[in-house]
C-alpha cells in the first residue's frame, strides 16, 4: 500500500503582503516589463520566506515580450 505525503500547511499568519518588485524601477531586475503608465502597484500574498516577488501582471508581459 502507498504511504500518503504528508504536506506542511502555512497558517495565514505566516503570509506577508509586499509590492510587486516593479514598485521601484530603479532597483527592480524587470523594470523593462513593469507598466508604460509607470510603477507598477501590485500588492501581492507571499510566504514569510519571500523577499520579492513579481505580480502576475509583470509576469505576463515578461513571458508575452512586450
């Protein structure tokens, strides 16, 4: 019989809400695919771990090339 994995579940208290990193044209790796309007102002929920994190928005444009 097939043993199951058993799987850590994060609590919403281990959760954070940052900006998307293209926040900050200046120091974001991607400022290329952030908005034309200007900064991008995403707030995203990531684990506690997560430093930095690009919206699904900028990831978009990031995969369609524009």
């Amino acid at each position: 019989m097939r043993k199951s994995k058993t799987t850590k579940r994060r609590t919403p208290a281990e959760y954070k809400n940052i900006k998307c990193q293209n926040s900050d044209l200046e120091t974001s790796k991607y400022a290329k695919y952030a908005p034309i309007e200007g900064p991008c102002t995403e707030v995203v929920n990531v684990p506690d771990n997560v430093e930095r994190v690009l919206c699904h928005r900028c990831t978009s444009r990031s995969a369609s090339g524009k």
